[in-house]
C-alpha cells in the first residue's frame, strides 16, 4: 500500500465500482471497503473487462486494478483491445495510470541491478508460445542485457526457469549475479543474492522476480549493482 501513487489512490477514491482480481483487491481493501467491488479468480481477465466496459458504459466511474504496472502484464491493454473491438475506443474516456512494477520494486530490494540495459520476459507460456520466449531469452543472453524474469515458475510448471538457465550459462558466467526477490514491497517478502550457477538452489514461484546481471553486474556488500559506466 505504501507504494501506491497519490494518482492510484485517488482514482480508486472516485471510482464507483472496483473490478480486479481477488489476491489484487486483498491487497487494497481497506482502500476500496465502501465500494462495489467485482472480483474474479486466475484466467478469468475477459470476463473482468467486459464488466468493467459495461458499467462504464452504463456511466459508472470503473476502477481496473492490477498488480504492479497497469501496462507491464496488466490489464491496461486489454481493456484498450476489447473497447476498440466493441467499437467503443475513444467514446468511453480511460486514463492507464502507472505503478510500480516487480521489475522495479524488486531491483529497489537488491540495490541497482537496472542500472544498465535491461530485458523483462515473463516465462508464462500460457498466452505466449515457448518456442518465441526461448527465442528471447537466447537474443536477450546473446546481447548481454540484464534479464528480468516474470512468472518463472509454478507447482506445474517449473522447467522453463531450468531451460532459460541453460540458455543463460550457454552466454554468460556461471558467477554472474543473480537476485531473486518473492513478494516484493509486500508482506512476507523474501530475497536472495546468488549466481546463475546456484540460482535453482532457491525457492522460485509465481510470486518471485529473478533478476540475472549481465558481464558488468557485481556483488557489492548485500546490493547488487550494474555500474552504469561512470568514470569513478
């Protein structure tokens, strides 16, 4: 709560009507208790924007809430789409209001890992294929950027974190730094400081943001820092 924008808190202050997913308006109840609220579970985001359009339509003042940044994974584009395929883009006002994504967040935990070129690439092969992810991981390893992993890993699904690992060591060092930070900027956040070459030895979820350095990416202290390239 205490990373939310002054504009965050108060569209949600002039909103009627709260529309996200229930982990997501957990975090803001207190925020958002005197409103209507429509929440529903994991894979169900058509189904909250299509309520969300229809109250607005209705002339109601509809909140969308995501984790994070709106546009970074969020519902911001979404929302665009399905108003531009109903027909309804530019009748309909909408303002995407920017927050802190994990990428940030958890880079703020580690130190400055971002200090440099960086890459985000969700894991996630549930909307993306595979086979173009793995593509962006070679190109990204290949091109010495700092790589930001979403959605690295679940109950079902955790060879794609050994598979981008490979990809990683096939480009980079086994030493290069590692961070990994699980509920950042939340309740019962947990981060850890290691190395491509130990990185599976730490608990990675849903939850956790992996940030892997690039050449220049050094441990100093408990940070991590990827010099910008100052002339010290």
């Amino acid at each position: 709560m205490e990373d939310l924008s002054s504009r965050a808190v108060q569209a949600l202050r002039n909103a009627d009507v709260i529309v996200g997913y229930k982990t997501y308006i957990d975090l803001i109840r207190d925020l958002v208790k005197d409103k209507e609220i429509i929440s529903t579970g994991m894979t169900r985001e058509k189904e909250r924007c299509a309520a969300a359009i229809d109250r607005a339509v209705a002339g109601q003042k509809v909140a969308v809430v995501s984790s994070g940044d709106p546009g970074v994974y969020g519902m911001a584009g979404l929302v665009l789409e399905m108003l531009e395929t109903s027909g309804r883009l530019g009748t309909i006002p909408v303002q995407v209001i920017p927050g802190i994504t994990s990428a940030t967040a958890s880079a703020s935990r580690l130190g400055a890992p971002l200090m440099h070129d960086f890459a985000v690439i969700s894991l996630s092969d549930l909307l993306t294929p595979w086979e173009l992810i793995e593509k962006r991981l070679e190109a990204a390893a290949r091109g010495d950027f700092v790589i930001v992993l979403y959605n690295p890993a679940s109950k079902k699904r955790n060879w794609q974190i050994k598979r981008a690992r490979e990809i990683f060591l096939q480009h980079k060092s086994p030493s290069t730094p590692v961070g990994i930070v699980k509920n950042a900027a939340r309740d019962e956040e947990l981060l850890y400081i290691t190395d491509i070459e130990n990185m599976l030895d730490f608990p990675i979820d849903m939850l956790t943001t992996v940030i892997v350095g690039n050449r220049s990416t050094r441990k100093a202290g408990n940070f991590i820092i990827t010099p910008r390239g100052y002339s010290l």
